[in-house]
C-alpha cells in the first residue's frame, strides 16, 4: 500500500478567483461528468459511476442558484467570482490492473470506497452534494462537490464547508496578523487530513505523508509501509472483535428471550392444569352433593308410595268391617255366623296388610338400590375425571420440569455467551489501547517531520499532486 491522497478546491461560477487556475464550477463539473469538451487528456473517457446525491452539472447548476439568491458579509448581491462550491478528489494507491486481477485488492479497494464515502457523509452533511467513481484513468480515485447553505441573513460563505478558510477567518477577525493567518491555514487542514487518515486511511495501512515530502529513503518507506500494515490488520481484528461481541451479545440476548419464553409457557400451562384439577374437584364435590340429593328425593317417594298403599289397603277393608257390624246388629243371634265372618275379614285384613308391607319392602329396595345405583355411577364418572385431571396435572408438571431444564440450559449458553463477550470486549480493549498507542505514535512522528520542513506559501498556494 502507499499514502492516502484528498486534495480539495473551490470554484466560482466566473474564473479568476482564489487558487481554482481560472476553472469555473461548470468546468469542473464538465470534466467530472466526461464532457467531450472538456476531458481532452483522457484517452477513453467513460461516463462515471454515481456514488451519492445528484450528478457534478446538477450540483453546479445548485450551487450557481444558491449563489444567485445569495449576498456576501456587506450585504450585496454575491460576485460571480465568489467562491461557492468546494470540490475535491480521493484516490486509492492501487491500480485498476491491480484491483481487477488481485481478489484481496479488490476487497480492499470496495470496502475503501464504501468508507470514503461514509467518512464524506459525514464530515459535510447535507451540503455533499455528489460523490462519483472515474475508471477511466490508472488509478480509482472518487470526485465529491461540497455546495454551502445559504444562512437566515441569505449569506452563502464557502468557509462554511472549508475547514482551512474558516481558520484563517478566524484567525483575521481576531486580529492576527497574515503569518498567524497562514498558519492557522495550515493546522486546519492537516487537522482535515488527520481526520480522514483516523478514520479511512489507516484502517487501510495507506500512511499519512508520502516519502518524497519527508526525504525518506526507501529502507524507511519501505519500514512505515509495513507498519502502517501491520497498523491496519490490528485495527481490522479488532473490528472483527467487535462485531464477534457484537454477534455474542445478540445470540445470548436471544437465548434469554426464548428461555423466558418457555418459563412464562411453562407457567402459564401448569396454571391451565391447577384451575383444570381446581374444577375437577369442585365437579366431584358439586356431583356427591347431587347425588345425596338424589337419594334423598328418592327415598321420600318410596316413603310417600308405602303410605299410600296402606292407606289404599285399610280403605278397601272398611267396607268389610261396616258390613260385619251391620250384620252382628241384624243377626245377633248368629253369633258363630258374625265370629267366623270377623275371622274371615280380620284374615283378609291381615292379608291385606302382609301385601302392602311386602309391597312397601320391595319398593324401598328397589328404590335404594336404584338410588345406590346412580350414586356409584355418578362417583364412578367424577373418579374418572379426577383421575383424567390428575394425569394432566402430572403432565404439565412434567412440560414444566422439562420447561426448567430447557430454561436452564439456556441461561448456561446465556452466561457462556456473555463470558464469551467479556473476553471479546478484553480484546477490543487491547486492541483500541493499541490503535491510540500507534495513533499516538504517528502523531508525534508527523509533528516532528513537519517542524523539520521548510515553510510553504498561505492559502494562495496549490500543492502539487
């Protein structure tokens, strides 16, 4: 790998202001949209590949109405040389041969794009209006077009978007002099750079400042690329570490919800069969209760069907009796007649009697018998289904048994998932302790490279790329 490359511009809609070499935000659009007219160094000039927002000519065309509705700081139509769209390039260190013929290249180079792009969405916001791929020239590298708001005085300012003008603004209104204002220039925008390497540059093992700038020779640039390397690979692992805590956490976060789940199913099964044996039993007692109610109303009737026959045996032996007493008042002489005749009806009374007794005997017996009879049948049904209700009792215990085994075994994995975690976030840690120990590193490596250089012009000056 080599040295990250982000070089930015503004551009107005008429040449001649700032360091844009007399480049209008039409001609850079044009150039980046691969106008026939306007891209005579390309060879095969292909179309680019939108990667974000709208395409260069419609983010100038936005920032040539933006910059027409707007004024400047003394409350004036804003100049048309006025600065009013920032443009910028990132390239890759590779090349397209590289890319198409290398796999692990090819990775590299998607999953920097993605994160170039998410590092600009970032940084600007809204205001990023266009970010395309070129692939027609040797290395990848990405176009972006930064367009200013327009604030509630309807001014547009491009320091807004432009961290090295916005410093040295700020420098001026503070009073500082121009030197104090280059200055100021310049920390910011090694600042910009910082920001990106930190974020995109060194996860890719790409270096901060290339050898030539720095005067190294190829020993040591060969040595800083095997750091920045070996820099990029502790910050991929520990990004995988990352996301395998991350994946720990979900699996145990899952395993918890399925075991209470299963605990609260359990519970609410074991409750169905408790209210289940509850009613079984109320049904029982509800079903000896009617029984007895039963045999009682039972045993009334065979009392009220006795009384009834004898009643209906002494009605039929009164008529005998009158005619005996008539006959001993007629004939009382007779009186052998009326004796043998008395005999005769206190025989059939008797009689009489014996047969509503034995009539009585035989209907309390069956009577009780049929009365025991649907008892032991109704005790019979209710035992059936005590014991119907005991064995669904038994067996949701059972499911609830089983339920606790499976809760139990689930919070197992829950707490190997979480140890598993806590030894995954151990060496995240380490690795981030590592990344800031590196970070720190190359910060103190770039400052003091950069007090060994010579100094460089202010704002005006364009660095070669």
């Amino acid at each position: 790998m080599g040295y990250q490359f982000l070089h930015i511009e503004c551009y107005a809609r008429a040449a001649g202001a700032g360091k844009a070499g007399g480049r209008t935000i039409r001609d850079v659009a044009a150039e980046a949209e691969r106008h026939p007219s306007a891209c005579s160094h390309i060879a095969l000039p292909r179309p680019p590949v939108l990667l974000h927002g709208v395409t260069p000519c419609e983010a100038a065309a936005l920032a040539e109405q933006r910059a027409a509705g707007a004024t400047d700081a003394a409350g004036r139509k804003f100049r048309k040389d006025g600065l009013c769209l920032l443009g910028g390039v990132v390239s890759f260190p590779e090349t397209w041969e590289a890319v198409d013929s290398d796999a692990e290249v090819s990775e590299r180079w998607t999953a920097w794009e993605r994160e170039t792009v998410d590092w600009l969405r970032q940084e600007y916001g809204g205001r990023l209006a266009s970010v395309c791929r070129h692939e027609d020239e040797g290395r990848p590298h990405l176009h972006f077009h930064v367009i200013p708001d327009i604030t509630g005085e309807r001014q547009l300012r491009i320091a807004d978007v432009h961290d090295g003008r916005r410093a040295a603004e700020g420098a001026k209104a503070a009073g500082a002099p121009k030197g104090e204002q280059n200055a100021a220039y310049k920390v910011a925008m090694r600042e910009y750079q910082n920001r990106y390497w930190q974020a995109v540059g060194l996860r890719h093992g790409l270096t901060r400042l290339g050898p030539g700038k720095r005067r190294l020779t190829r020993g040591e640039w060969r040595a800083e690329q095997v750091a920045a390397t070996t820099a990029a690979e502790a910050l991929r692992a520990a990004q995988h570490a990352t996301t395998s805590a991350t994946e720990h956490q979900v699996r145990a976060d899952n395993a918890m919800a399925k075991a209470r789940v299963v605990v609260a199913d359990a519970k609410a099964k074991a409750a169905e069969a408790r209210t289940a044996a509850d009613a079984a039993e109320a049904a029982l007692r509800q079903a000896e209760a009617a029984a007895r109610t039963k045999a009682q109303s039972v045993l009334r009737q065979a009392n009220q069907k006795a009384r009834r026959i004898v009643v209906e045996a002494e009605a039929r032996t009164a008529p005998m009796r009158r005619l005996g007493g008539w006959l001993g008042c007629l004939w009382s002489g007779l009186r052998g007649v009326e004796k043998r005749l008395a005999a005769g009806a206190d025989a059939k009374v008797a009689a009489a009697r014996a047969t509503a007794s034995a009539e009585v005997v035989r209907a309390k017996g069956v009577l009780r018998a049929e009365a025991k009879q649907a008892v032991r049948d109704e005790l019979a049904g209710l035992r059936q289904a005590a014991d119907r209700a005991n064995l669904e009792r038994q067996d949701a215990e059972k499911r609830m048994a089983k339920a606790e085994a499976a809760a139990q075994a689930k919070a197992a994995e829950a707490h190997q998932a979480k140890a598993a975690l806590n030894n995954e976030r151990s060496v995240r840690s380490a690795a981030e302790a590592d990344r800031e120990k590196f970070r720190q590193l190359w910060a103190d490596a770039d400052n003091a490279l950069i007090a060994m250089r010579q100094p460089c012009a202010g704002p005006g000056h364009r660095p070669n790329p």
